[in-house]
C-alpha cells in the first residue's frame, strides 16, 4: 500500500508517523480540561466529540466520543471501527468529502495542534496480563539464571506463559515512574531487607487492546482472537529484578512488576497494520491444534529503545529490535488465555512480552544488555549504566515503514524519580 494523501499537509510528510493510512486513536485533554477521544493525522489532533456532536461523524446510535475513554467505541465491535474509519478516511482525504476540510469555522473547533497537547490514557484497563513470549529474551534470562541446557522451561515451546498483573498501575507516556521499595535478599545475605530497588529495568513490549470480550465458559479461536483485538501500543512493562529475584519463586512477578506499566497514547488500529502483517517463526515443536494460526499473525514493526540521563544534553539509543521477533502472536495468546473459559474483556491490556532479537544490539531489556550487571555499557554522553538511575529518562519508539509513508505509536516514556523513603 502507498502513502494515501490527506488535505492535511503534514499528514503527507515521509517523516510523521501519522499519515492517513494510520489514524490512531486517543484521548486528549481540551482546553476547558476536558477529556475527548480523538484521532491524530500529521501534526494535528481530530476532536471526535466535537465531529460527532456536529452529526460529521455518524456511527452509533449512543454518543461514543464525548467521553474520557474509548472503552465504548472498543465495545462497539468490528462494524462499528470499520464504519469510523472509512467515514474518517472520506473527510481527511485528499478530494474525500468537504464537510470538514470545507467548513473554516469547525476546523478552527474540532482540530488543535499535537504538539503540546495533553494526553490521558486512551482507554479504561479492564484487566492486564503480561506474557513471556519472546524467545530470545527467554532464553538469554534463563541462561543467566539456570545455565544454557536448561534456559527454556519444559512448557515453554508449547504455551504462552503469563501472568495476571495489575490494570490499577498501567500510565500513560509521560507519567513519571517512583523507584519501587521491596524485599530484598541477596545471595549471601543470612535474612532479606526492606528498601528500594537497585536494579530497576524495562521490558520493551508491544501491548494488543482488546475491543469485543468473550463469554466465561466459551473458548474462542486463533482467528476470533484476532477479531476481538482492536489495536496495538508501545508497552513499557518496568521492573524490579533485584525484587524478582527474591519474590518470583515459587508463582512468579508480583510487586516487582505491579508498580507500574506504561503505554503509548496513541492505539494504532488493527486495519492500520494489515499492510505488515508478517508469520510467527518455524516452530521447534508442534503447537497443539487449538493454537493453529489461520495466517500471518505478527507485524513487522521496528521498535527502539532510548535512554537519557538528567543533564544530559541527548538520548542514547541502547536497543533496536523488531516486533517480528515474537514465538507467539498477541492472537495466539488471547485464544490461549480464554481456553480455560476464562472470560476476556473490552478494555483487558495484553503484555506482548520481552521483544529481543539475536544480536546484542536487539536485546530489549537492560538485564540482557548489561548481561545481569556484569556488562556496563557507556552511553552517548559518557555515563555508564547497568541498570536505571534516578533520574533516567527510558523512551520506546516503534514505527511500521511502508511505501514512502510510516505507522507510529507516538512515544512510550517515563522518568524515574527516587523512591518514597519507609
């Protein structure tokens, strides 16, 4: 697919990451301090509430943009987000209906520059499961921890691993994150100690938004998981591993995981990533039948990750990794997780996983870069790093490229501040 041309000049651009073949959705915050759901197109925010108050926009019969949230239009389902989207890509088209780019004084209204608006979390987190889905992330962890022969846990080639975290502390980008106090033991340490986190980290992730829940006691597909999910963020899964470490045997992540989760502000549609859809890897041992994917189920997106430390004059790029890089796509992992019956929601935020490549240079995690602290890397601007300081500004990017245009998420980032003294 080419660039599709927009009266919206900025949106024709090779560099915006918000032509009109994206169109993501958001909440931005008015200058009454309301919150609206709109879509971003070059460098200007569309102002839903106003279209549709305005009868531009008619997709529902109950008002669904006046709203501080998109949890209605996710509910809404399939026919409806293909409905908005084809009304937008009519009135933001090059040549496409006036009624918007022909009417001066609703322009002046219903469109504000990007740039320095406020952006609130897009949508309400119904419930948010983080899974363990990259290979390579998965097995550099468990050769640090359990030795090359063992890295991969028995069950790994089989399932997506997850584990149900927490929906109150998911942010949007731009949030400040605290430093986590927890328990702490290291491994000559007679007792643990109470404190803050010393290894504060991040997982770069890719973060699928569920639009149409299921039923409790009805499994679903590959193929209707993939119908369910009404779009993609840049998810920053923070963590605490020195916390982990002590905490994670024998059930797992809990609360150095459950301080906080950011995303992107911007959900990308679903229909805005078709063009790059790409197949999950050879598979090293069957999947059993229910796990079948119909068809190609990733993207190709190029992710990156950041860091810049206070003072300094510049971010340093510490990560550059792809999307396709995932054993199990966020469609296998919602069919997965109802399976049991378990019933999924409008609004339920599922947590790609660490995203690595093979390379050192793909590694999406600082405890892979610095290989568990035995390997400082120096950034740009001359600090030395194994884990996060105070302080640390950690930025991820992702970009879809496509025939002379971009697919962007915006950024997902966040600044630590110390941590609350006990």
């Amino acid at each position: 697919m080419a660039l599709l041309k927009s009266w919206v000049e900025s949106a024709n651009s090779a560099d915006t990451q918000f032509p009109l073949n994206n169109l993501p959705y958001g909440v931005f915050i008015t200058e009454d301090d309301e919150a609206h759901c709109c879509v971003a197109i070059g460098d200007m925010i569309v102002d839903l509430a106003v279209l549709e108050d305005d009868g531009v926009i008619a997709v529902s019969e109950e008002p669904l943009f006046d709203l501080p949230f998109l949890n209605e239009l996710m509910d809404a389902g399939k026919e409806t987000w293909d409905a908005l989207r084809a009304r937008l890509m009519e009135l933001l088209a090059e040549g496409g209906d006036d009624a918007l780019s022909g009417d001066a004084e609703l322009i002046s209204v219903a469109m504000v520059p990007r740039e320095g608006t406020e952006m609130a979390m897009p949508f309400v987190v119904a419930e948010y499961t983080d899974f363990y889905a990259g290979k390579h992330h998965a097995i550099n962890v468990g050769t640090m921890f359990r030795g090359a022969e063992n890295a991969l846990p028995p069950n790994w080639l089989y399932i997506p691993i997850g584990y149900n975290g927490r929906a109150s502390t998911v942010v949007v980008s731009g949030t400040d994150i605290v430093r986590p106090n927890g328990q702490l033991k290291g491994p000559n340490d007679d007792m643990p100690r109470f404190g803050p986190c010393a290894r504060l980290d991040i997982e770069l992730e890719m973060g699928a938004v569920v639009g149409t829940g299921s039923e409790m006691g009805k499994p679903i597909t590959v193929a209707q998981a993939d119908e369910m999910i009404f779009g993609y963020v840049l998810l920053n899964d923070w963590s605490a591993r020195d916390i982990q470490a002590w905490e994670y045997q024998p059930l797992g992540p809990f609360q150095a995981k459950a301080f906080a989760t950011s995303i992107s502000p911007w959900v990308v549609p679903k229909a805005a990533l078709e063009p790059f859809r790409t197949s999950t890897p050879p598979r090293e041992k069957e999947l059993l039948p229910y796990l079948a994917e119909p068809g190609p189920m990733l993207y190709d997106i190029d992710l990156e990750v950041t860091m810049q430390p206070a003072g300094a004059d510049k971010a340093t790029t510490i990560a550059r990794t792809n999307y396709n890089q995932m054993y199990y796509s966020a469609a296998q992992q919602l069919c997965h997780h109802a399976s049991s019956g378990c019933a999924m929601n409008s609004g339920d935020l599922l947590g790609s996983g660490t995203i690595s490549g093979p390379e050192k240079h793909e590694r999406g995690s600082l405890l892979e870069i610095s290989w568990g602290g035995k390997e400082p890397f120096t950034l740009e601007t001359g600090e030395v790093r194994s884990f996060i300081e105070d302080g640390d500004r950690l930025t991820l990017k992702g970009v879809a490229q496509g025939d002379g245009y971009k697919i962007g998420f915006g950024e997902c980032a966040g600044t630590i501040l110390p941590a609350v003294k006990l």
